[in-house]
C-alpha cells in the first residue's frame, strides 16, 4: 500500500505542458500507480492509471498515464463536468488549515479547480487564474464523445502556485503537506473510482480530506 507521493525537485525553469514527459525522463521520475480499488463490489472495472509528479518550486508539474476500454472527454469548456469524462484528479491541502484544492482534469485537458473545506460550498477557480494551468493531452485538446476499445492516453498539467489561489504558497519546496490522487469517469459506459490512499467509508466520494495521505515535496 502506497504510504506517501514524494515529490522530487527539478531544476528546470517555467516549464510548459509538453516538456513534461521528457522532463520527468530525464530526472528519472518513477511513476506510482493509482491502485486502490475502494468500491470494487459495486463498481468492478479497473482501468490502469499512474502518475508522475515533480516540482521547479514555482510549478507542480503532473503526468498522469492512463490504460482503459473507453475513452470520453465530452465537457465543452473549463469549470464543466470533468469529472463525468475519462477524469484525473489531484487533491491537496498545502497548508495545514483544514481546507484543499481539488484540480480535476479529463483527456482532453479540460479543467476545473475548486477550493474549501469539504465537499459543499466550494469555491471555483476563476478562468483567469484555470488560464495559468498549461496542459499537453496526448489525444488533443478537443472535446470528444466516447471512443471504445482499450488504449493508452497521456496527460500533462503544468500548475503554476498561483492556481493555489486562496493562499500565499511562494514555493513547493520543503512542504509536507497531504492530499490523493484519483481516476474517475462517472458517465462512462463502465463507472469506475480509484484512489492512490485508500477511502474507507461506503459508497465513492473523493472529498474525504481525513483518508488524504502525506505528499512530501523535495
């Protein structure tokens, strides 16, 4: 069972979206699978997903590996229903205040960022600040409907501490903080909810800040 995401510090300097997988090549950056099968009995499939994580200081620079049978990235525009599509999500609470981020994603690299303290009342990303997020998507940037049969599909976010826009973060170096990872695709033809820290409770929910496990920055 995965106990920590360590996040290792890279020297690159305002990296954009595309230059991630090879960054991360180059650093030697060792993928973690996102394996936690929480609600198995009602929801069986378990598509493959992994993901890499580095950080400049300024940028917290993603790279999410993913295998399924049907790929879906249908929301429109940024702030919409991602998580409904083939969806990468990661979760973090960069201060220790009982708040967090969540900044969800779907193939296409359509994008939504919330921020509070649990599931209701929470506040949105502005398109400004979702502007500043670069993003690579190995299957494009166009919204698309599902396409069927297992395939391998990439995705690259360049998140800039700014996104974080509800506090100060100068830089991500030195933090150990907490937070998850998650793949979801609520309308896809086979549902399916997994987590890298496991969520003990009955049914799916990923705004469970007490199941967050420790991310550590170099």
């Amino acid at each position: 069972m995965q106990n920590a995401l360590n996040i290792k510090r890279i020297s690159a300097a305002s990296v954009e979206a595309a230059e991630i997988c090879c960054l991360l090549d180059e650093a030697q950056v060792e993928s973690v699978t996102v394996d936690s099968h929480c609600w198995a009995a009602e929801y069986p499939y378990k598509p493959k997903m992994e993901v890499r994580v580095a950080h400049n200081g300024k940028q917290l620079l993603v790279n999410y590996r993913v295998t399924e049978e049907c790929v879906r990235a249908v929301a429109p525009h940024d702030d919409g229903n991602v998580w409904e599509d083939s969806c990468c999500e990661f979760f973090l609470s960069p201060v220790a205040d009982g708040s967090y981020y969540n900044i969800e994603c779907n193939a296409a690299g359509t994008l939504l960022i919330g921020f509070g303290k649990g599931r209701d009342d929470r506040k949105r990303a502005t398109k400004d600040i979702l502007d500043t997020v670069d993003r690579w998507a190995s299957m494009g940037r166009a919204p698309f409907t599902d396409i069927e049969g297992e395939r391998t599909w990439q995705l690259c976010l360049a998140i800039p501490s700014t996104a974080f826009f509800a506090h100060d973060l100068q830089s991500f170096e030195g933090l150990n903080v907490r937070g998850n990872v998650y793949k979801c695709g609520d309308m896809l033809p086979h549902p399916h909810f997994l987590s890298l820290f496991p969520i003990d409770i009955p049914k799916p929910d990923f705004h469970r800040p007490d199941f967050f496990g420790n991310v550590m920055f170099e």
